[in-house]
C-alpha cells in the first residue's frame, strides 16, 4: 500500500471505502470498453473521491459521481491521456 492509498484509508471510514469500490466497479461496467484502462480508472476514482471528500458518502452518490466520470471519457480516449475539458474538479 503507497503512503497515498493509506491516506485515503485512513480518511474514510470502511463502509465508505466499500461505497467507494463498488461505485468503481459500477462506473467501469457502463464502459463498453477499456475497463481496465489505467487512466480511465483513475479519472474516475478521483471523481469518486471527490465526491466523498464533500461529503456525499452514500453508494447512490458515489455511483452517480463514477457515472457521470465514466461519460466523460470519450470512447476513442479511453486509455489515453484525458482533455482538458476532463480534468479533475
């Protein structure tokens, strides 16, 4: 575990680190490819994070948050680097 991801256990408590998982995996399926994508991953665990750091910590929140991140990736972009019009809020 790198010193960011203890950071991030050890912000949220375990109900909202498993809300926060499942939100991924459920952003991931509504992409038709490129699940596995480093990038498109990460593009949207930080939105995910985002949305728990304000304080939306319920699955349905974190889920809309990973969705909506998910939408935003262009399908011919996924895996690539992301615009500028998809930078981390």
């Amino acid at each position: 575990m790198t010193t960011k991801d203890s950071f991030i256990a050890e912000s949220f408590d375990r109900p909202t680190m498993a809300n926060m998982e499942v939100a991924l995996d459920r952003a991931l399926q509504s992409l038709a490819t490129g699940r596995e994508e480093h990038t498109s991953r990460k593009y949207i665990a930080s939105r995910i994070l985002a949305c728990a750091k304000a304080g939306d910590t319920t699955l349905g929140g974190l889920t809309k948050a990973g969705r909506a991140a998910a939408e935003e990736i262009p399908p011919g972009h996924r895996g690539q680097r992301h615009t500028a019009a998809m930078t981390i809020r």
